[in-house]
C-alpha cells in the first residue's frame, strides 16, 4: 500500500433529544455569547430555546437551496451588525451550507445541528450559486467545530424527503470510491457508511416512527460525509452540483436520480470498488455489477425518485450543462468521459431508463 490520508478535528455530539443541552455546552465552550443562528424550518423550536438562554443572539431564517449568492452576503452583514461571534446552523444542507458560506469570510466557529441527512456538517466543502453557476470550494474555517446529532429532531422529516435525503448521504459514500483522494481508510469509512445507511433506510420505511432507524440514518451520514470530505470530490458530485447550480434542481432528490448512472458508468474501471460496495449494499452475489443490482433495489424498496424529468430537467437544458459537467469531472475518474457519454447518462436520467453496466467502456 501507498497512500497519504488527512483527517478533520471535529467533535461530535450524539443523542437523541439532547440538543439543546449539547449546543449549551458547546456555545460555553466556545465560550459565545452572541451567536448568529442560521435556522431552517426544522429548527425554530430549538433556536427559540437558544435564544431565550442567550439574548443577544440573533436569528436568521433567510434560507434557500445552493446557497444564492446575494443571501450570503446578507448573511455576513447580519452576523458583522451583531457582532456575532459563533454561528449555531439548524436545518439541512441549505442551513449548514450558508453557515459555511459566512464563516468563510468571517471566520467564524460553526456548531452545526443537522435535521436532514445532507452530511455537509462533516466536511470542509462550501457552495454558493451566482449567476446561474454553483461555485464550491474547500476551506478548514467552513469545517464545522462541532456537530450536534438529535434523531428527534428529524423526526417531522417526511419520508419522501428522509429517502432522497438518505439517498444523497449514500452518494456520498460511493463517490468517495473512486473520488481523486480516494485511500483505504476513507474506503473502509464510506462502506460502512453505506451499509449503515442500507439498514436504517430499509428500517425507516417499514416504521418512520424507528429512533433506532433514524439514530442509524445519522450515525451513517456522519461516516459519508467524513469519507467525502477524506477523499474529495467525484463525477457524481460534479454533475449534480451543475445541475443543482445551473438548473435549480432540487438537491437531495437530484442525488438520488442521478447515482445509479454513475455508478453503472463507473463500475467496469472500478470492478474492485464496487465488489465491495455490492457487499455494503448487501447484494445476493459478489460480482461488480452486483453493487448496482443492489442500489435499484434498495431505491425501488425505498420508493426513490426515478429520473430527472419529473424534477423539471428537459433534454434541451443538456447543452447548456454539458460543457460545465466535462470541465469539472476529475482526470482521475475510473472511466474516461467523454461528451457523447455524459450526455448520454443525462439522456438516461432524465427519461428515467434502466442503467446499464456497459463492459466495454
């Protein structure tokens, strides 16, 4: 083996109904008392109780997917008017995401409390949209101190959106696979974290009631999101962010359509990865084409979204993705892209066909 591997300092706080305890605790450690509390619709409850224990703190309820532009600066304004001095985000990906887009200017120490499966929370990786295009980058000021994992808080997550939520964390773990810092300890990491992730969707269906299912979907989105962040970003990824970026597209659900096609794309350059992601996905047969037999599987027993079409791409958005997608894809992807094949998963996913494992790719 040769391979360099880096991991984040970042704590964690997990426990079902303890997050208000837990952010006290870290607020003292910070010590702040004066905290911008980014929160989404998820959070109100618990940002009032925050605010009632520290009357300075001020609220910003501004927020919107992709992280537009014009709303982060407003955002960094707010947090120099109130002369903040740590930042409390409390939502999904869209709250924790505009928590980094500040702290990137400001610098200020993030204690993120996520009420969906998004796992940016776990890594150092900002996004903001202008102009039509998603603009991302890494940064250790956007890496949040401190997480806070409340299962409760998840609880009012509708199915539908728990799934692709799910679905999305799980991406994380494939992309990680093969993504350009790809290494054996963030492989050992995203498998575990898609199995995690397997067990506790499957248990979510069968009762959305399950603390335990809901525990498992934290405690795997937490290992996705650490893989992620170790091995960096990959072709799924990519695509995604251009279309969520360019097209608006709805981003837990644009994960979960598009994750197959890059895996049916990837698998014949990757055949050792995805043997063992087939096992994490806890396929029947252990053979590289497995891992996707498994994923439709668990996406149709789940009830995933199936293409992009009904989230609103048509076939004529795909000239004006394309050239972004081929730009952003890494070198190092298993399988070489070209214009013809990604246009041809895009064709794919938005009819919604079946993905194929093409052998001679």
């Amino acid at each position: 083996m040769s391979f360099m591997h880096e991991s984040r300092a970042q704590r964690v706080a997990f426990g079902a109904g303890q997050a208000l305890e837990f952010v006290r605790a870290e607020l003292s450690r910070t010590p702040s008392i004066r905290p911008l509390l980014i929160v989404g619709s998820a959070g109100t409850t618990l940002a009032a109780a925050i605010s009632a224990d520290l009357p300075a703190a001020r609220i910003w309820d501004e927020v919107i997917q992709h992280v537009p532009a014009e709303i982060a600066e407003r955002a960094r304004a707010a947090a120099g008017d109130a002369d903040a001095d740590a930042i409390v985000s409390i939502g999904g990906g869209s709250a924790t995401g505009l928590a980094k887009a500040v702290a990137l200017t400001t610098g200020l120490p993030i204690i993120a409390v996520p009420t969906t499966y998004a796992g940016s929370e776990a890594t150092d990786v900002w996004g903001v949209t202008e102009d039509g295009r998603k603009i991302t980058g890494t940064d250790p000021r956007v890496l949040p101190r401190t997480v806070v994992y409340d299962s409760m808080l998840t609880a009012s997550l509708p199915v539908p959106l728990s799934i692709s939520s799910g679905l999305n964390a799980l991406a994380h773990c494939v992309d990680a696979l093969w993504a350009p810092r790809a290494n054996p300890i963030n492989a050992g990491t995203a498998l575990e974290g898609a199995r995690a992730l397997r067990v506790a969707l499957r248990a979510l269906i069968a009762d959305p009631r399950d603390s335990d299912a809901r525990d498992g979907c934290l405690y795997g989105t937490y290992l996705a999101g650490v893989a992620f962040a170790s091995a960096g970003s990959g072709m799924h990824h990519k695509i995604c962010h251009v279309l969520g970026g360019t097209l608006d597209l709805p981003h837990a659900a644009t994960h979960a359509v598009v994750l197959p096609y890059v895996l049916a794309h990837n698998t014949p350059g990757a055949s050792r990865q995805a043997r063992r992601l087939a096992v994490a996905l806890g396929a029947q047969t252990v053979a590289p084409e497995s891992a996707l037999v498994a994923l439709q599987t668990l996406r149709t027993q789940l009830g995933a979204p199936r293409s992009l079409g009904e989230l609103g791409m048509t076939e004529q958005d795909i000239p004006v993705v394309l050239p972004q997608i081929l730009h952003s894809i890494p070198s190092s992807n298993p399988v070489p892209v070209t214009e013809q094949s990604v246009a041809g998963l895009l064709r794919a996913a938005i009819r919604g066909a079946e993905p194929i494992v093409k052998e001679d790719a």
